[in-house]
C-alpha cells in the first residue's frame, strides 16, 4: 500500500546503507500538522523515527529538515531531552525531500484530555512541572556553548515573526484574514524590548514524551526553532494552557483542563525561580501567540483543503470555526492591553 510521503524501495536502501535491516516497514504517526512523521521498524525489531516536510504545499522558510536535524544534533546530550540524531538525508532524490531520522522514543504525548488516562494525579502534577522546568533549562543554555550561535539573527525576533507569520499566512491561499491583519499592525507597533536565547517555537505538552511518572522524555518538533526571545516560548505554553472553568478556548487542544496539572501561574512563578528573567512584558507574548496560532492554523487548513497533507482525522470545518474563535481572543487580548 503506497504512504503518501515515502518512496519505500529507495528509503529502504537508504536506510540499508546507515545500518538499519530490511524490509523496513512503515507508517504515518497520527497528529502531526505541518511536517510529517513516520514510525520506521527495521528487520531487526527496532523502531526509529522519520520526519519529512509536507508532500506539496510547502513555503518559503518552513518546513526545513536541516534546521530541525541541526538543532536537535546540537541539543544532544544536553539537560534538554531530544531524541538521538542517526541520520541526515539532503538528497532530495530519495523520497521527494530532505528528511532525517531518529531514535523513537517511547514514551506518552499528553497531546489531549485522552492522553492523560493512564497518569496519576502525582504524575500529572509532575507532567507539568517538568514541563517548564524543561523549557527553563532550554532558555537557560548559551546558543554558543552548543554551537547554535550562528544559526540565525540575534536581534528583531519579534519584528521578523511578525513578518514572517503575516506573509506565509497570505501565502498559503487562506481567506478571511482581516482581523488578523488588524491584530498584526498592532502588536507590530508595540514591540518590548527583547533579549536572545534559543527558542524551539511550539513548546507544550502535545510535542513533549513524558515517562508514566511525568518526567519529561524528550523534547520534539523543532522546525520553528530559532535564536530570539525566550518569552515568546512561554507566552506560547500559558497561551496553550487550559485551566477548569476557563471562559476561552486553548490556542491549541491540552490536556490540562484534567485535574492534577498546575496551574499557569505555577508555571510562570517556576519559570522565573529557574531563569530570573523580567516577565513583566509576558502579556504581550500570551496576544502574539494567540495571533500566530491563528496564523499557522490557517496556513494548515489550507494544505489539508489542496490535498497536500496526509488524511490522519483532521476535521477542516472544525478548524475553521475554531480560527476564527482564535482570532476574536488575539484581538480581545491585543485590546486588554491597550495597544495603540
């Protein structure tokens, strides 16, 4: 049976050729939305993990393989948890694009409510704890010291993310965009000042492996990471954390609503315990994020709509809907904070 995204014969020669036994079989890990991940199990028994970009669709910026396989090469025995790098493929011949692979790591994504079933309420508490903790010890660390220094600008992350969300969400043939052009000139004229630090640019639970204690296992998803401002990770996580009784919508589905998780201000008070930074500019970064979630759930709409993204469940007409409830909070929020 074909998989959209994988030329099996010359992916397993590939693979033959880096150690990994044939026949090799293969299949779509259900949830991924931009990139496309794959389970990989050699004839030895073992599972790796393949990550590709999209099949069609792709922009200018996204979906870059060597920026992930750089990153998480670099991360390697650090205090933050990635799976281990094997190999790297720039030959797009193979399979149609650049791709790596990797160790799978076994562990659980608390990508859901669901998700959570087989935790305890200590393991859950500890689940999100970890969680900032991890992300603490990423913003902790010295690009330099791991040899990222060089992998992108220091300064204007902000100004850049702006721009950048603005035009690929135009880019990607998405309709209905002026509230969130609205909310962009304003966040786009207030802009606080900015450190630098590495940013891995969708952290949350839903890309992290947690062990059944809650601890942290590994670390995913880095096709958005960069060198910027760290707070815009956090202003993405609180933006990403449900609480009960909570009158607005996640920016994206968590499974923190469930009892046992801390709560956003836990987080926030453990983050600035761990890191000492200033997080009086952190609303800011709560509305940016609610603005960029729009962005980038647009953009994936649209491939799914083209037909560019493999058929793993996802519902268009439910995104829709929940787009624009995101743009209505981005806006609500941007107000709150009275920006000009």
């Amino acid at each position: 049976m074909a998989l959209p995204g994988i030329e099996r014969e010359a992916v397993t020669r590939w693979l033959a050729e880096r150690g990994v036994p044939a026949p090799v079989e293969f299949s779509l890990v259900s949830g991924g939305r931009s990139n496309l991940t794959y389970r990989v199990t050699g004839a030895d028994g073992e599972v790796r993990a393949l990550r590709r970009p999209p099949t069609g669709g792709v922009l200018s910026t996204a979906h870059d393989m060597s920026r992930e396989w750089r990153f998480i090469s670099a991360l390697h025995g650090t205090d933050v948890p990635v799976p281990t790098p094997l190999a790297y493929c720039e030959d797009t011949e193979v399979t149609g694009a650049t791709f790596y692979v990797m160790d799978f790591v076994d562990g659980t994504v608390l990508a859901d409510r669901d998700s959570t079933a087989g935790f305890s309420l200590d393991a859950r508490a500890r689940a999100g704890t970890a969680t900032v903790e991890c992300m603490s010890a990423l913003h902790n660390l010295d690009p330099d010291a791991v040899g990222l220094g060089d992998v992108a600008r220091r300064d204007g992350y902000l100004q850049r993310q702006l721009r950048r969300w603005q035009k690929q969400v135009h880019a990607s043939g998405a309709p209905d965009l002026a509230l969130l052009d609205e909310v962009h000139d304003a966040l786009a004229a207030n802009v606080p000042e900015q450190t630098t630090g590495i940013v891995h640019g969708d952290f949350r639970p839903g890309n992290l492996s947690y062990g059944a204690d809650g601890e942290v296992l590994a670390v995913f998803d880095w096709e958005l990471a960069t060198l910027g401002e760290p707070l815009a990770d956090l202003g993405w996580l609180i933006a990403t954390w449900e609480e009960p009784g909570d009158d607005y919508a996640p920016v994206t589905p968590g499974p923190t609503a469930e009892p046992g998780f801390p709560s956003r201000d836990d987080l926030i008070a453990r983050y600035a315990e761990l890191t000492g930074r200033d997080l009086s500019d952190l609303p800011f970064y709560v509305a940016f994020q609610r603005w960029r979630s729009c962005c980038i759930t647009a953009g994936v709409r649209a491939r799914y709509e083209a037909g560019h993204m493999g058929d793993d469940g996802y519902d268009v007409g439910e995104r829709a809907d929940a787009e624009q409830r995101q743009a209505e909070l981005a806006w609500r929020a941007v107000k709150d904070l009275r920006l000009r």
